[in-house]
C-alpha cells in the first residue's frame, strides 16, 4: 500500500468517523459532573445488603463478580502466553538455581542499599498483605495487594541479588498460586451451586459493616485474586530474568531440544 | 481543587510528552515511571484511591521494571565489543 492510498484511507475514515467522535465527545457529561445513577444505585445497595464498605471491591467481586472471572482468566492467560513464550528454547526444564549471564559484570551493590531493602521488604509485604486482607474496607484489593507482594519480593533482588531472590521463590510454588488463584474463584462461583444457589451467589454469613470479616464469599474470592496476582507478576518477572540469561546447559548438538 | 486539577493536567502532559521525546530507552523507562506517578496522584485528587492504587502498582513499579529487565537482556555488550568480553552491567 502507498504512502498515497494509505492518506486516502486515513481521510476517509476521519470523514466517516470524526464526525460520530465528535458527537460522541459532545455528549459526554462535563468533567467532574456527576453520573450518580449508577454509583447512587450502589451506594444504597451495596452496605445494606453486602455488609461491605468498599464498593469498588463489591462490585468486582459479587454485583459484576462474573466480569471478574474473565479479568482472572484474561489476566492467567497473558502470564501463560509470555512464560510459553519466554520458554520456547529453555522447555520445560526449569532450574530453581540462579543461573549468570557470562561476561556479565554483577556490581556490588552498598551497603546502604542492601540495609534499605531488608528493612523495605518486610515492610511492603506487610502492607500488601495489608491490602489484600482489607479489601472489603479500605481501597485496594486482591489486585492492588498482589502487585505490592510481588514487588516485595523484588526487593530481595535488589539487596540480596539474583540468587538470593531466586533462593527464596520457587517457580513451581508460582506456577501453583496463579493457577490455583484462579480455581479457587471458579470454586468460590460453582460453590453456591452444589446446595442450589445460583453461580456466585453470596451464601456466606456476610459479617459486620466495616470489620475485616464482612462480605462473605467475597473474602475467598479476594484470595484467590490475591494469589493469582502474587504469583503470575512474580512468574512474569522470573521468566523474563531467566530469559536474559544462559540456560543451564548448552543445547543438545543433536537437535533433540526444539 | 480546580488549581490542583490543571495543576496535574498540565504535569501529565509534560510528563508524557517527555516519555515520547526523550530517545534513550532506559531514561524512557523512568520517564514512564515519572507519568505513572503523576497519574496516581490525579486518580487521588479525583477520589478514585482504588484505581489509583493500581496505577501506582503496575504502572509507576510492574512495567517499569519489566522494561529494564528487558532492556538489560538486549544490552549485554556494546555495539562492535565481543559478546564475551563486553563488561557492560
């Protein structure tokens, strides 16, 4: 395709479709004005009758909790893709051994920096778990809280080294928290079914407004998220560390590994 | 509140446009970084802590650092040194 014909598609289109933008964009209500109906809707619902005080958690894990399994699904099948991806020369014979990149300078790191990351650490993965465990009450969540637990562990990397961070993560143990993350989801949906509730259907005892126990099955589901999330971002990261590495031994001459 | 608002409008344009103008990847990757951080604090201003939370986790820490992970793999050894004798960290 030319330079040309490609300007004239281009024009094209924005005669056909600049004009429904700019409809569109008209339409929107002006900036910080209020669209209450839906969130009224859920602020009179969601306390009442979830016992639950953050509404963005009520909302993603029991009114719209069907969406959310998708998200998880979505989210378990990109971490898939990359490690497949990542993978391809390396196989299935992952090494829980911190492999080096030869030729690779390893700086020393100082010892303030290895001081500020053992005391951050702990700290992080405290307020991670913070957040996972409060999702009901406070801002944040599975998601939120497992991106912080991830990181926490990144932190090790960062003071202690690769190996060091490679010595204290497991792959398989990962490999079982985002798979078994997200089990424990469709688990929490099939769950309601066995004694004749319908899918995701909150049977729990939904506990006190405001306290860490309220919201019932919402709180497993949370974990499942919570694990899923932990594991698929730390697997993320492991996998493309190793990638940037030799792998363990040369590759059979033979041709026997793809 | 509307200060603080075009006060974060203006900061996200300028942060933007500088991870679109500055050229060398790994101040790029900062640069991401920077425009994440701004975005969470516009997602607070806006009282919006939950999507402000994930911001902070995935864009200011998890991509940021994928990208450096990805950088350090591409750049083992500078142009024309020998793949083995290149001490580039």
């Amino acid at each position: 395709m030319s330079p040309r014909l490609r300007l004239c598609v281009l024009a094209l289109a924005a005669l056909v479709l600049l004009p429904c933008a700019a409809s569109a964009i008209g339409a929107l209500p002006e900036f910080g004005g209020r669209i209450a109906a839906y969130g009224a809707a859920i602020n009179a619902i969601a306390p009442a009758e979830r016992h639950v005080a953050n509404m963005v958690s009520a909302i993603n894990f029991d009114i719209r909790g069907l969406d959310t399994i998708g998200e998880e699904f979505m989210l378990l099948a990109a971490v898939t893709g990359t490690v497949v991806l990542l993978r391809g020369s390396r196989g299935e014979g992952t090494t829980d051994r911190a492999v080096r990149l030869p030729g690779r300078a390893a700086p020393r790191r100082s010892d303030l920096v290895v001081l500020a990351c053992r005391v951050a650490g702990p700290l992080t993965a405290l307020f991670g778990l913070y957040v996972v465990l409060h999702a009901t009450v406070t801002p944040g969540g599975g998601f939120q809280g497992g991106v912080i637990l991830s990181s926490a562990t990144l932190l090790i990397y960062l003071g202690d080294g690769y190996a060091a961070w490679r010595d204290s993560i497991r792959s398989h143990w990962l490999d079982g928290m985002e798979g078994g993350g997200a089990l424990l989801f469709v688990l929490c949906g099939l769950a309601p079914m066995l004694v004749g509730g319908a899918f995701l259907e909150n049977l729990l005892p939904l506990g006190r407004f405001r306290d860490l126990f309220s919201g019932g099955l919402m709180l497993i589901e949370n974990l499942g998220v919570a694990a899923a999330v932990t594991g698929g971002f730390t697997q993320l990261v492991l996998e493309f560390m190793e990638e940037t590495r030799e792998p363990d031994q040369p590759d059979d001459p033979d041709g026997a590994t793809p | 509140m509307t200060v603080l608002l075009n006060l974060l409008f203006l900061m996200i344009a300028a942060t933007g446009a500088s991870v679109v103008l500055i050229r060398e990847p790994r101040r790029q990757v900062f640069a991401i970084a920077l425009n994440g951080l701004v975005l969470t604090l516009l997602f607070t201003a806006l009282q919006a802590p939950d999507v402000a939370l994930s911001e902070l986790a995935v864009g200011t820490a998890a991509v940021p650092l994928l990208f450096m992970i990805v950088l350090s793999a591409v750049r083992t050894a500078e142009p024309g040194q020998d793949t083995q004798s290149g001490e580039d960290a």
